[in-house]
C-alpha cells in the first residue's frame, strides 16, 4: 500500500490534512521538492508543493512574506523586480522550497555576510497536527511580542509542525560582484587565510573554502568602485599568504559559483557539515585530508572558512564513510563542535547517526516535540530529538 | 513567606545573598516600569549557576514561584516580582569569563552589563552590537530575556543575532547548555525561541556572545527637516537607493527640545532631524555617504553636519540617546510607549499620533527607530493633576492600536512583560498563543517561572497524551512504500 499524497493549497487545507491523518493515528511524512532529506516511511505524505500563492512583497520595508512550496529561485525572480533580494543561497535553488529550507534551516556561501533563514525570518505561519493553523512574528522586522517560534521552527526537520509561509527581512541587490580566487598549496592555509581575510577592513559576502584543489573564494557585492578597493586589498593579503590571485566577474563569475556548488551537492552521497571555531577551521581541513587520503576516499570540500562551517563530500569507497564520519565527529566534539550528516546512503545514517549528540538539552528538545505532536506522527524517526 | 523556606534559601545563597527584610524588599517591587510593583517575599542574589539551580530546586519542591532579574532596568514589568514569590537577582553574576578574540566570542554571566563586554574588548578593535538606550547599566541577562535592540539593529541585528549559546538552569533546576560556541549546534534552535522569552523559560546563566570588529569607518549625519514627512520621505529615499545604514533615527520638535535642554546636543531647531550613520569598509561607506547626503538635500534637509570624529559623533548620540531621560526637563511625567510600524506607513502612523495629541490635550513627543519603523512615543503628563497619568495610559493605549492596524507589532524591543498582555489578543488569534504556550509548557510545566507574564491568561498545561504509537520505523516493510 502506497502512502496516501495530500497537496494542500493553502495553509487551511495543510492544516485539515494534518488534523485528519492525526486523528487516524497515521504517521505523516512532510515533503518539500525533495532536495535534501528523504523523508521517512510514513502513512501520509503532505507535500507543501501546492502552497505556492503568491509573494507578498513590500519593497519599500524590506520583507516579504513567501508561500511554503514556492521555489527560493522564484520568489527572488519577483524580488529582483525591486532590486531586492531573500539573501539565501542554499544548494538547488531553482527547486529548493522555501519551506524546505526554513525546515532544514539551509544556507550557502553568502551566509558569511547575510546569516541563515533563521537571522532573517521574521515571521511565519504554522499548521499543526491539531489541525489548526497558527502565526507567530509579523511583518515588521523588530517585533518582540510572544516566543519567536518562526526561529523554532528553523532546522525542525517539519518534525514540529508543516510550515505554510514565511517571512523574511530581504537585502537591497548589489550593484556589482566580482569574486578574488585565492590558490594555495597546502589546505591547512585556506583557514588561515580565511581568518585573516575576516580581520581586514572589507566586506565580502562569502569568503568560501574550495578543495581540491585549495582555493578561497572570496566574493564582494558592492559598488564597482568600492569593490575594486577592497579586492585590491584581498589581493595584497592573499600574496602575503603565498597564495596565487585571479578576480573574476560576470558569466565567468556566475560558472564559477555554480561549479563551486556542484562539487558537493551535485547527486546524491554522502555530504556531511562540520560546524567548528573559525580557528579550528585549519585543524579540520588536515584531518579531512588525513582520513580520507588514509582511506583512499575521494573528497571535495567547501564551506565558511570564516564562520567555521566545513562541508564535505565523500566519494568512493562508501565503506569508509562510517568511520570517517565517526572520527571527524569525534574530533568536531572535542573542538566544542559538531558534525551533521546532510545526506547519505541509509546504511551509512543509520551506522553513524544523523546529527551526533544533542548533548544535556536532548530532554528539552523532546519535551518540545512531545507539545507540538505528542503521538511523534510527523516526520518520524528523523531526528534524535522524536 | 514561611520562616523555615527562608532559612533554606539563606543555607543555599548564604545569609548576605538572602534579602528578607521588609524596607530592603522595597528596593526590588518593581523594574523600570514603576507604575506596577509588587514586593516579593524574598530575594535572593546567587553567586553561582550552582546556587540558581539551588534555589530553582527549592522553588521547584514547595511550589513557589520565581522571577529572574538582571538590574531592572525592563520597561515592561518583565521583572515585576511576583507576591510571596522568590526573586532571582543575577547582580552578583557579573563576570566576564572568556574574551576570545581571534573567534570573536565572549562567554559573560548574566549580570556584566551591555557596555562593559564592548568596554573590554575595544583595545582589540572589537565591540558587542546590541546597543539599547540602557546599555550604560542593562544586563546582558536582562537583553537576553528582553531580545535588546538597540539604534544599529536595522544592519545589526538583534540579542538574538549576537548569542551564540546560553548555560540555562530550567524551572526544574536541571542545567542545560543550549546552543554553543559554534555556529550550528545540532537539534532544535531552543536559542532562538529562549532569547526574547522574557524569563519564562528558563534562567540564563552564562551567555556566549558574539562580538564584531569595530568597522573601518563610521560616518554620521544630523540632517534637519521642515517636517517630519520630509525626514520620513529621505528615509524612504535612502532605502529605496538601496543603501542600509547602520542607523537611521529621527526625533521630533519636542525630543529635540527636551535633549537641548538636558545635555545640549546643538540639535537645529527644526521639527524634525535625521541621525543617519554609515559603517563599513571606507570605500564603500565612503561612496555611499555621498549618496545618502545627497537624498537628504533633495528631500528638503535645511541643515547637514557631518560628524568630523569621533567626538562629534558622540554629541549626537549623546542628544538621541538622552531623549527618554530629557523628557524629564520639558514635562514633570512621561508614559514612553514602544510600538511597531512598518517603514512605509510611518507617516500615516505619525500623522495620526499628531491628531491625538490634539484631541487628547496631551503633549507628545516622537522619537523613533526610522529605519525599522520603532516607535517611541513619548506621552507627557502632570501627575499632579487628577486623572492625567491614566489619560497617558489611555493615549499609549490608543497609539498601539494604530500600531497594530497599520500591520505593525505592540512592542519592538521592551517586551511584553505585564504591561502589554493584554493587547496579545489584539495581535494574535488564541491559538496562535495557545500554540506559544506550547514552548512554556514544555520548558515550565508547572507554571513557576515568572508566571503571568507575556500571556494574557493563564492555562495549565497539562499532561502530554502518551503512550506515542508504534514508530514507523519499527513497522516492518512500510519503508518500500517511497
């Protein structure tokens, strides 16, 4: 028997959805446009795919309110006709929903100058298993009344409740980018350089890692002229750090970040994210590259060398992923980090665990899924915190 | 209060953390909204994270309700005590435990204050973002409860952006270290949902805060208007132009009367001036501030002056931050309300404050948060005169429904405290705080943690319905179903 597929339309019809299938006792699966996680076994699946009603935008505030199910591709389309923009740059854009990424509170390179979904919502609204719907925030951008659960719901995994629309503060769309490509030999000094580009007086919008082989991407979406002076310091920096300079700027740019993606999240694998101290970035860059040259692994990787957020994938041999992951988790821990598993073969998950440990405050985190969906029918067996 | 709680409490905080005495409970009745108080029956000021999750326990085990306190400088009643209640004051956890510059990361107790953290680590061209009028003496427990924001929020952010993670004792005592030093801690973003939940949740007892460093160049801009729809227009011009500054704040005739007459900012004496501050690499503000001086001109600003250093800078800040406070010298009262617009229906918002000041016979003073649409009313009133201090009230009253009408928020960074609970309802559905109240009970099942705050009515919570059914995954061969 095939799960039953519901595609609400509106934020009502989510909600009716939900209260039905709790009420059945059936277990729900929440499901975007499928560019991240798979979503578990579940009896029902409610796909957030028909939630696409028009942008709400508000040019002259800054915000705008977005459908779950609109592509984050989209709604920028509509955005940029006011020379704004919702400054998310996760994986897959062109599909990649704006619930799905509220969801899994996704982000990309610019999260450097811009922050995740969770800095910029502002306000969201709900549907619940209680077959309700609820709101929370606003449509302003500084609002304090009540609990913010717009931030909750950020990275919930829809194991909370089936997010219906959100609100964003956006940015104005910058008259000019151009991108300094840094090269170096030894990928240890990406995080070095990384930390030293963070302390100079500029203001890039990503300052990504790329390896191999061991670039910094360092982006800077301004005006042309203030661009120029900044990249010319980048550049003065970089050289002081051994590292060989070239700038690109339009298509060239574009490809560049585009190839710059694909490296990790082309097809499915095994990716995995470390979030770690900046410093610390250096230390787990030599140890990517120790455990997976030891195991005859293929590796890219990419991420914030500045905010120190690590991705990596791994390629062939899936055998080792397990161990790496352990080991590269172990060591994250040890650094006050972490270690996230985004996607992997099934064997590989259910051998190394998803998210490592949620540490003394997994109690809270479960009394908080217990009140949203006490019978735990919404994405079940996901998270540790079910 | 029973004599032998008492006696427990001072075994847990010892007698010199123990205030029981009736004269020196006065002192803590109220927070800075001073209309409410309430004396509790005792207050305690721990020393330790140990001593909170002590007398948290305590509380916990008799069923007395506590309330947390930074240094009480809320304008919300969040920190009003509770009657026959334990206040937790977190004065004398007030030290800065780690500066770690390289990380840009500071690990503080609740009780440093906002502008010490930047006082500390300003030799290394760093600061702490969150900058609210109060930043003198609020604590950064306080900001965290409260969400603090502060002039520079529009490009900065808020507490929420700048705490990276939190040491929280539960109202059960269990200790629980949320979020952390690094960006993305796994599991549910209870940071998030914790920072601006107004003590209701949880105590925080250490904070690991994100610091910045300091920006290349600052540039600052007084600009003077005719009136205040020019200065509104120039904001809209400034963010249309698709500049954001570091902030933009406006005052009106009576504020900038007022702050004239307290510390002598040489406002112009217009009806209406613009503070607009650019930061960032020089290149760029350099280019851009051309560009907002410009807009300024075009939209009628009668006088420009361009902070020259640093202390020019500081003498405009100076007259925008004093502006509560010199109220004080133009009217004997003031009721300061905190409301939320968005940006482009200020004028309509404004013109109608301007009408109720006539009709109500109240004078009223406007500074604001321009560039984010905060408003801060300012109701001037003679509490000499009977009945007046309750028309203040009714008149603040009324600019928070204009608030709430124009799609706007009741508070933008005071809270809700117990000031504003009961226009909740005008902004949420019931069971958009039914489902709010969904977080309180998990977190404070019992309801003993700052209790009858935020919410309009007290609900009990109630046991979670279990046992959950059978797990998916435990149901053999529903996994082929995809």
């Amino acid at each position: 028997m095939a799960a039953q597929i519901v595609e609400p339309v509106d934020a009502a019809g989510a909600a009716a959805a939900l209260g039905a299938a709790a009420s059945d006792g059936l277990s729900i699966a929440v499901r975007g446009a499928g560019t991240k996680l798979t979503a578990p076994a579940s009896d029902v699946v409610i796909s957030t795919m028909n939630l696409t009603k028009g942008v709400d935008h508000v040019a002259g505030d800054l915000v705008a309110t977005a459908p779950a199910g609109a592509s984050l591709d989209a709604v920028n389309d509509v955005l940029r006709r006011e020379r704004q923009w919702l400054p998310l740059d996760p994986p897959r854009s062109h599909r990649a929903t704006i619930g799905g990424i509220v969801a899994t509170n996704d982000s990309g390179p610019r999260r450097h100058r811009f922050g995740a979904p969770r800095d910029l919502i502002i306000g969201i609204e709900i549907a619940l298993v209680d077959g309700r719907t609820a709101k929370a925030g606003g449509r302003v951008v500084k609002n304090v009344a009540g609990y913010d659960l717009s931030k909750l719901m950020c990275g919930s995994f829809g194991t909370l409740a089936v997010v219906t629309s959100a609100t964003f503060k956006l940015s104005p769309v910058a008259p000019f980018s151009q991108t300094v490509v840094a090269t170096l030999a030894d990928v240890r000094k990406l995080g070095d350089l990384a930390l030293a580009l963070a302390s100079a007086p500029v203001g890039p919008s990503a300052i990504e890692l790329q390896s191999p082989p061991h670039r910094l991407l360092v982006r800077f979406e301004t005006t042309e002229g203030a661009a120029a002076a900044q990249t010319a310091i980048a550049r003065d920096i970089c050289a002081a750090h051994g590292a060989t300079v070239s700038v690109i700027s339009g298509q060239a740019e574009t490809d560049a970040w585009r190839a710059h993606e694909s490296r990790i999240f082309s097809d499915a694998g095994t990716v995995v994210k470390i979030a770690t101290l900046p410093t610390d970035v250096a230390d787990m860059l030599s140890s990517i590259q120790r455990l997976t040259t030891g195991a005859a692994v293929e590796c890219a990787i990419s991420g914030r060398g500045a905010l120190g957020i690590v991705l990596l994938r791994l390629g062939s041999d899936p055998a080792a992923h397990g161990h790496i992951i352990n080991e590269l988790r172990r060591e994250a821990v040890a650094r006050r980090g972490s270690a996230v598993v985004l996607s992997a073969p099934d064997d590989i998950i259910e051998a190394a665990g998803r998210f490592g440990s949620l540490g003394d405050a997994g109690p809270i985190m479960r009394a908080v899924k217990a009140r949203f969906d006490p019978h735990h029918l919404l994405n079940a067996g996901l998270s540790p915190w079910d | 209060m029973n004599q032998s709680f008492l006696t427990e409490l001072a075994r847990l905080v010892g007698p010199d953390g123990l205030i029981g005495d009736a004269s020196d409970l006065l002192t803590y009745e109220s927070d800075a909204l001073v209309h409410l108080r309430s004396t509790p029956g005792a207050v305690v000021l721990p020393t330790s994270t140990e001593q909170v999750q002590a007398v948290v326990r305590l509380c916990r085990r008799e069923g007395v309700p506590f309330v947390a306190r930074g240094h009480g400088t809320g304008l919300s009643g969040g920190a009003l005590p509770i009657k026959d209640g334990v206040l937790i004051g977190l004065s004398r956890m007030n030290r800065i435990l780690e500066i770690d510059i390289p990380n840009l990361r500071a690990v503080v107790e609740p009780g440093v204050t906002n502008l010490e953290i930047t006082k500390r680590v300003a030799p290394f061209g760093c600061y702490y973002a969150p900058d609210p009028s109060s930043q003198v003496v609020c604590s950064i427990g306080g900001n965290i409860a409260e969400n603090s924001g502060g002039a520079h929020c529009l490009k900065y952010g808020f507490t929420v952006h700048h705490v990276l993670g939190v040491d929280a004792v539960l109202p059960d005592g269990e200790l629980v270290h949320i979020g952390g030093a690094v960006l993305d801690t796994p599991g549910l973003d209870l940071l998030g949902v914790l920072v601006g939940s107004e003590g209701t949740l949880a105590i925080v007892t250490k904070a690991i805060v994100r610091l910045l460093r300091r920006p290349e160049k600052v540039m600052t801009l007084l600009a003077g208007f005719e009136s205040i729809d020019a200065a509104g227009e120039a904001v809209s011009a400034i963010i249309a132009s698709g500049i954001v500054p570091a902030a933009v704040e406006m005052m009106d005739r009576l504020t900038i009367e007022a702050a004239e007459a307290a510390v002598h900012p040489n406002f112009p004496k217009t009806d209406a001036v613009l503070i607009v501050e650019l930061d960032g690499p020089a290149s760029e503000v350099d280019e851009l501030f051309a560009v907002v001086e410009a807009l300024c001109r075009k939209c009628g600003a009668v006088t420009i002056e361009i902070a020259r250093d640093q202390a020019q800078r500081d003498r405009i800040w100076k007259g925008r931050k004093a502006a509560f406070a010199a109220m004080g010298r133009v009217s004997p009262n003031y009721y300061v309300q905190d409301g939320v617009v968005p940006r482009t229906k200020l004028p309509e918002v404004l013109r109608r404050i301007r009408d109720l000041e006539a009709r109500s016979g109240l004078r009223i003073g406007n500074v604001f948060h321009a560039g984010d649409g905060n408003l801060h009313p300012l109701i001037c009133y003679d509490e000499a005169i009977p009945g007046q201090a309750e028309h203040a009230e009714k008149v603040a009253s009324e600019i928070l429904t204009y608030c709430i009408e124009a799609g706007g928020a009741i508070t933008g960074e005071h809270g809700v405290g117990v000031d504003k609970k009961s226009y909740m309802p005008k902004m949420f559905g019931e069971h958009d705080l039914d489902t709010m109240q969904l977080v309180r009970c998990a977190f404070d099942p019992t309801g003993i943690c700052n209790p009858g705050k935020v919410f309009p009515t007290p609900r009990l919570c109630g046991e979670v319905p279990g046992p959950y059914r059978a797990h998916p995954v435990e149901r053999a061969g529903l996994a082929e179903r995809f």
